[in-house]
C-alpha cells in the first residue's frame, strides 16, 4: 500500500514536472532577456555523502512561468555559505573523519512549482530513469523531464528551502522518501505539525515571533496598535496568535485589515484613510504581519494619502527578511520601521572566503551571472563603498551554515554508533546506505555550537530555539535609511534587549534619542482616578473618574476603594496607610485653654465644698434652700468632669461621658435653680400681697424631691434613647493640611465622638426651658427689699447662664459648619465651665463672704432682716416707680394692711441697719 501510494504522488508530481518543462522556455535570464540555460544549472560536488540544497537565485515570472532576473547578492552569498560549511566540515578532524561530504544545489527561482521540480532530483536513484542501466564512472545522465543523474548516491538530507510554501511542497516530496530536510528561514507554523515529519528548520516558527511583537509592544508601553496581515496562512496564523496575546495582555487592536498585493490600490488608499480617523488615528502602531509585496502597497499608499511621518510600523520577518533594498523608493514612509527577523549574526571567516571565492571562473554556476549584474562594492561586507546600501539585510547564510552543520553532527553521531571508534570512516559501508528514519532521529538529537549563533538545537516540533533579531529603519548611518541592529529577543529566559539606537520618525517624536510615540487609545488616569470603560471587552479606552479624597486605586486602576479610619490613602493612591490621630488634648491650644478653666472651675468648687457647706448651721446657708443648693454644687461637679472629659482620647466608653454628662449635669443645675426661683417668686408674692412677715405656702422636701427625681428620669432618658438610637462611637475627621500637588491629599486626622444634631438640640431645648422658667421667675421677684431671698443674684445667675448656654451652642453650631477643628468641642467645654463658674460665683460666693468677711452676728442681724419684708413701704415705692407691682395702699384692703402694718412695728423695737457696722446692702439673705 505504501509503494502505490507513493508511486501515486511521484508520478502526479512527475505529471507537474513535465507540464512545466513544456510551458517554460529551456532557458531564460530575465536579466539580459537572452536563454542561457540557466533551468538546467546545477552546482555538484561529489563526495561520499551528498546533501541537497535548494536557494532562490532568481525570481519567478508568473505570466511567462519562468525564471527571471537575478535576486540580491546575499541570494549567492545562501549557495556559497553552503559550499562553505561542506568545505569546512572536510577539512575538520574532528568532525566525520575520513568522509567527505558533497552537495547537489538548484535555484529555486523564489517559486513553489519550480522548487517542486527542483526537488524531484532529489529523488533516490531508483526512482529516476535517468540513473537505470549501467553507470560509468563520471558519467552525468539527463533523463525526461530535466531530470538529472548526477550520481547513485542517496541523497541523505536537503537544505531548503527559504519561502515557507516552497518548503511544504518540498517536505511532501521528501518525506515520501525519508529524507530529511532541514530549512534555515522557513518559519510557517503548519510546518511544526505532523503532516512534515522529516522537516526540521533553525529557526523558530511565526508564533515565537507573535510572542516577540508582543513584548515589543509591551516594553514600549504600546496598548492601543492596529493591526494588517496578509491573505494566506502566513497572515492569518499571525492574525489569530496576536489577536489572542493581545487579549491576554491588554493590548487593544484598534483596527484590523486582510491585505494582499493583488488588491488594487484604492482598498490601500481606504486602509490609510481609515486608520487616520478617530479613534484610530490614535493607533500610531501598526503591526504588520505580512510579506513585502503587501508591505510596499501599503506604503505608496501612505505616500499617496500625505500620511508619512503618522505611523510607526513592526513588520514580520516576511518584509524585514528582505532588508532596506526590499523597501528601495519607500524608505520615507518606512523610516522608524521595527522589523523581526530570525537571530543570525555575521561570520568574518565566511565573509573572506566569499570574497576570494569571486571570480567569473568560480565552479558555482551563478557567480559569472552575479558578477556581471553587480559591482565589486556590493559585493564587500559592510559600509565600506559610499554606494553600498544593500548590506543591511540580516545575514541569514550564517543560518545556512547551522543547517548543513545539523547534518553534519547528525551524520557523525549516527556513524559512530554504526561505524565503530575507528579513526577513518571512509571504508565503513553505513555510508552507501544511510536510513532517513534512523538519520532524522539523530537530528532531533542534535545540540551543538553554532560557529557565529551561538545554541543550535530542535524541540519536539522540529523547530529551532526561539530567538530573534530586532532591527531598526534608520537614518543615523551617514545620514542613509538603513537597517540597524538594535537588540534581540529571547524566549527561553524571556528577554528583550533594546539599545538606545532605536529611531521614531512619527511628528511627534521626529527621530530624537529616547523618543517613543505613544500609542494608546486613553493616556494613564492621574493618581486618584479609576478608569471607566467605554465598552466591557475594550480595556484600552477609558474615561478617567476621580475616587473621593479618602479612597485608593485598586484592581489595575479600575475602583476606588475607601481607606478605613485611621487609615488614609499614601502618595500613590496605592493602598492605606495609617495616619497619627490628634484629638484636643492637654498639648494643643484648644486643650489648654479648657484645662486651664477647668482648674480655675475646680479651684472654686472645691472653695464652696470646704467653705460653704461646712456652714450649714448658720441661718445665712440654712435659710439659702442647702438641699437645693447641694444638687446644684453637684451638677457643678459633674459638669466640670465632662468638660475635662472633652481633653481625653476619645473611646466609646468616654464618648457616652461626654454625651451623656452635659445633659445629665445641666439637669442636676438648671431644674434646682428653677425650683430656687420658684420658691422666691411665691415668697415675693406673699409678702407682696400681704404685708405678712409669715412665711408663704412652699413645697415641701418630699414633694421637691419628687419633682427633681421625674425630670432627672425624664431627661437621663432621653439622653440613654439617643445613645441607644445612635450608640457611642469614635468619629474620624481628616482635615487637609495643605494644598495637594499631585497624589494623595496631606491630611491630619481628627477623632472626637459622633455628637448628633437632634441629641444637640434636645439638650439645648431643655436647658433654656429651665433656664426661661429661672429667669423669668427671679427677675419678677428682683424688687425684694435688700436684695432678700438672693433675688438679684438669681436674676444674674439665670440670666447669665442663659446667655453663656445659647452662645456657647450658636459657637458649636458656627464651628462646626464651617470647617473640621476642634473648636466646637472647645465652645462646647467652654460654655460648661463658664456657666459652672457663673453658678459658683453668683449663688455661693456672697454667702461665702458674709460669713467670712464681714463682722458681727450674722443671725442677729438675718432676725432683723427678716422682718424687713413686713414693710414694704419702700417695696411699693419701688414698685410704683418701676410699674412692677400695682398700688397697694388704696382701697380697703391696703388700707387694712397698712394697719397691720403699723400695729407691728409698734410693737417691735427699731432697728438700724448700721448696727455693729455691718453694710448687707448686697448681701444676699434668705428665709425658708
């Protein structure tokens, strides 16, 4: 079944041969237009072991089917490089010793079908008619079909061909066959598959190269690139392995097109116009993964369209292979062009032996051909000649050279299992009958050092070590658009390496050192803003959106994520950082301020709690309501404690202290007081209506505790409801300390405890409501002969008080909207002391100096004051100045009461208020 199979593909291909033997001239050289022969031209050198080699020397006419004009120099530079190696390997000791290698090379005309037919005289001796019958030494048979016998040798490999479809047409043939063949520029992905198991290649296949675009594009910091490839496999495997990297590495292709060089120039002038609009037009990359033809089109049509000098092209090695003469005319559009091209580098030895080897009477059979179409200056390796502009193409015979050296270390290392330790292999009979199978094993076992690339080996797939050449269109080099090397790229260990030489031409950037275009659909959000998507699967094109003051960048720029308090976003708007919290402490300025009242609020009650309350046995503090006078010292007190308390760290234990005691301690001072004022009001009005010095109908202690104890409850209720509804907690204010230059916001962090408005004003409406009832009531009875009953005191006290409690909560109020300090604590404490030390000052503190500092028997004197209320005389002179209190003599009721009024001052001895020099003219007294 094999046989027929294979008698089947050689005669279809036989068929071909000899269909294209009768269209094609016998000989065409394009070049001079003149037949040659050149179709039958065939370099031979005999030797035990034969290697084929196939090498495009001319181009391909489609319309006439026929070679045509000569290609470039380094076209010959491919067959001399091969008759190099053999010749080095011959005279190597140490390399198949005593065998001597020889090869077999045509030109392939840069074409699939001539490369087929080519190929067929690769075929075994007994598969070409030519080579039947009897052999004569030297004898060179040509059979039907230009088919050639040379030799009855085997053929034990083939080196070729460079186009990557030439090299499948090529593997199908071989393979058919067992003969292996390695390709030192073929890098089509199929080629990798099982279809061609007798191919091997030095170079790696297009998706190493994909993988090489890419980080290019992503050293450069490229995300927004359009894309053009060709319209065979070559462009859409390339299509396909970008598109798919792309998505990985959020690169966004703006814009993608199938090009061919059979499309007519409008498509191209439509290509080069829609990749100007917006948004494309911000794709200054554009990748190109195609061959040359297709590459020039688009070019002339950058030219054509005035769009030179807009783009920055990465081309494939399918145009970059051919070097700057492949560009020759379009130099302008191309300038700043990255090309990829396998890694080869060049090798002086082989350069020498080039140029020697020049000469019309050189055994190559193309020599004379080149030599007459060329100069000798580009010939020469480098910029030697001013008009040398043809040596910028990658040296790709040094890969030439590893190719036939694969063969060469297979060979030794199979032949010396089969040949034994003998020093001369050349008696050994394993070279008459070399097995493709057995020699294609040994090649995928080879792994040596190339003589200028440095690792030669194949992987599983036949392919080389991915590694590429990155080149640059310059024209730094005597002011010449030429190709330069400019780094290379790695993937075993994943490098790229670019130097500084790489040159942009885009009218941005116009060739400076260092200049990068940028090539991306949004520029980078500030620091402090996410980006918004316009469309979920297009990651390149955004709207920047500010995050709050207090939130980081996360998840690759695209959410805003709060920092937590204590925490504060750091320069970058990385991630949280804590922040050192301040709070009003004995160290700031607001704190001192209070801590200073406070002793001052502390010193006082401490004088009252000393001075005052031990005198409880004298009438002047027994007959000043004590017990009420207790619970508002109390309040004092406790009001002083949650005013020190607002200078201590905030906890949520010390914020239900600083909630909670305001309110609690205003309660212990404002509803006594009220009730104080009561009890003078209805002292006032008895004696008022009266003329009694009886003492008026009060509440008594039960029925005021009672009382005291129902709007104590009522109002620790309403404060535990607020520390229910919105329990206790530390609450964190950052406050800018300056302008932000770009970043994170310095600020400084605040904590205080999370005081509400609602619990603020209930507060506040209780205390005025007792301080109103206080007021009001003290100052109706402020007429009181000799200030009696503390009247005139009380109406100081309550209505400063009043004045000190609003202003201190309008302060709070004011403060704390218009900006984060701690001022309104600061008014808030403020406010408690003042009010504290007013209540101190005005109800203890002329007790306090009556008993101390003024001389005599102070209940002496408090008997005779007492019944000073019975005349009230003055009272009603006052009274009728002021308007206070309506007339009380007319009618029989005053009249009555200025009898009785009369009788008891008859009665009673006078008395003189200048008795034992004691001036109670302000001097606040009381009775019960």
């Amino acid at each position: 079944m094999t046989a027929l199979v294979k008698s089947a593909c050689v005669m279809s291909i036989l068929f071909v041969s000899m269909t294209l033997s009768f269209h094609v001239p016998a000989d065409v050289d394009a070049a001079t237009g003149h037949q040659s022969g050149e179709a039958d031209r065939v370099y031979f050198q005999d030797g035990d072991v034969i290697l084929g080699g196939v090498f495009p020397l001319h181009s391909y006419d489609e319309g006439k089917r026929a070679c045509s004009i000569i290609r470039e120099v380094r076209a010959l530079k491919l067959v001399e490089a091969m008759v190099y190696a053999v010749g080095r390997i011959n005279n190597s000791t140490d390399l198949l010793p005593g065998i001597q290698l020889g090869f077999e090379i045509y030109d392939s005309c840069y074409s699939d079908i001539w490369t087929l037919k080519k190929a067929l005289n690769f075929l075994p001796p007994d598969q070409k008619r030519a080579c039947k019958g009897s052999w004569g030494s030297g004898e060179e048979r040509v059979g039907t079909g230009d088919l050639t016998c040379l030799h009855q040798k085997r053929i034990a490999g083939v080196v070729g061909s460079q186009r990557s479809q030439s090299s499948i047409e090529l593997a199908l043939l071989l393979g058919l066959y067992h003969i292996p063949q390695v390709s030192y520029l073929s890098t089509l992905d199929s080629l990798s598959e099982v279809n061609y198991p007798y191919f091997l290649r030095v170079v790696p296949s297009d998706r190493h190269q994909v993988n090489a675009i890419m980080d290019l594009v992503q050293h450069y910091g490229w995300t927004y690139v359009s894309l053009l490839f060709s319209d065979d496999e070559y462009g859409e495997n390339g299509y396909y392995e970008f598109t798919r990297q792309a998505a990985d590495h959020n690169v966004c292709l703006a814009y993608t097109k199938e090009i061919s060089f059979i499309f007519p120039d409008t498509y191209f002038d439509d290509i080069v116009a829609d990749m100007r609009r917006e948004p494309f037009n911000r794709a200054v990359v554009v990748v190109l993964f195609a061959h040359l033809f297709e590459a020039r089109k688009l070019l002339e049509a950058v030219e054509r369209g005035g769009a030179v000098g807009e783009f920055t092209f990465i081309a494939s090695d399918g145009i970059g292979n051919f070097g700057r003469k492949g560009l020759d005319g379009l130099e302008k559009a191309a300038l700043g062009m990255i090309t990829m091209v396998p890694y080869s580098q060049r090798f002086a030895d082989f350069n020498d032996f080039f140029i020697r080897n020049l000469s019309p009477n050189n055994s190559n059979p193309w020599a004379a051909e080149y030599m007459d179409a060329y100069t000798w200056c580009e010939f020469l390796t480098g910029n030697i000649c001013a008009v040398n502009r043809t040596d910028s193409i990658s040296p790709h015979e040094t890969l030439v050279i590893d190719s036939v050296y694969a063969f060469a270390y297979a060979l030794d290392s199979m032949l010396s299992k089969q040949c034994g330790s003998e020093q001369d292999w050349g008696s050994c009979t394993a070279i008459d009958n070399i097995d493709g199978q057995v020699l294609l094993s040994y090649l995928k076992q080879t792994d040596y050092q190339s003589l200028s690339n440095g690792h030669v080996t194949f992987d599983n797939n036949g392919d080389g070590i991915p590694r590429y050449k990155i080149r640059n269109l310059n024209n730094e080099l005597f002011g010449w658009p030429t190709f330069v090397d400019v780094g290379s790229w790695r993937e075993y260990d994943d490098v790229i390496d670019i130097n500084n030489d790489v040159r942009f031409y885009t009218k941005d950037v116009g060739g400076s050192v260092g200049g990068v275009p940028s090539s991306v659909c949004s520029e980078p959000c500030p620091v402090g803003s996410r980006k918004h998507f316009f469309e979920d699967e297009v990651k390149c094109c955004w709207l920047c959106v500010e995050c709050e003051a207090n939130a980081t960048v996360v998840k690759d720029d695209t959410e805003c994520r709060e920092c937590v308090p204590p925490e504060w976003p750091d320069a970058n708007r990385t991630e949280c950082v804590p922040v050192a919290a301040s709070f009003m402490s004995w160290g700031s300025v607001e704190g001192t301020v209070v801590n200073i009242m406070v002793s001052v609020g502390v010193l006082e009650a401490l004088l009252v709690l000393v001075f005052y309350f031990p005198q409880l046995r004298r009438r002047i503090v027994r007959r000043s309501d004590p017990m009420l006078c207790m619970f508002i010292h109390l309040g004092v007190c406790f009001l002083l404690v949650a005013a020190l308390s607002t200078t201590f760290e905030p906890t949520p234990a010390m914020c239900v202290l600083m909630r909670m005691g305001p309110s609690v301690a205003y309660s212990l001072i404002f509803v006594p007081f009220a009730m104080k004022s009561a009890r003078l009001y209805r002292v006032f009005i008895k004696a008022r209506d009266t003329d009694s010095e009886e003492e008026a109908d009060l509440w008594g202690i039960k029925r005021q505790l009672l009382i005291l104890a129902i709007i104590w409850i009522i109002e620790v209720g309403v404060s535990l409801a607020w520390i229910l509804v919105f329990p206790p907690e530390v609450s964190y204010t950052f406050v800018p300390i300056d302008q932000p230059t770009g970043g994170a916001l310095a600020v400084t962090l605040l904590i205080t405890c999370n005081f509400k408005l609602h619990e603020t004003i209930t507060e506040m409406c209780f205390g005025v409501f007792f301080l109103l009832v206080a007021v009001t009531l003290s100052l109706l009875a402020r007429a009181l002969p000799d200030n009696y009953h503390e009247a005139r005191f009380c109406v100081f006290a309550s209505a400063g008080s009043l004045l000190v409690f609003t202003g201190a909560y309008a302060a709070d109020f004011g403060t704390s909207q218009s900006g984060a300090s701690f001022l309104p604590i600061m008014y808030r404490a403020l406010g408690m002391l003042t009010t504290s030390i007013l209540i101190m000052t005005c109800l203890f503190a002329p007790k306090m100096y009556v008993i101390y500092f003024v001389r005599g028997n102070i209940d002496e004197v408090m008997l005779k004051k007492r019944q000073s209320v019975a005349n009230m005389a003055a009272y009603r002179t006052r009274a009728s100045t002021v308007s206070t209190v309506p007339a009380m003599n007319g009618g029989p009721a005053g009249r009555r009461r200025s009898r009785v009024r009369s009788t008891r001052s008859s009665s009673e001895p006078a008395s003189s208020s200048g008795d034992h020099g004691i001036q109670l003219k302000a001097i606040s007294t009381s009775i019960i």
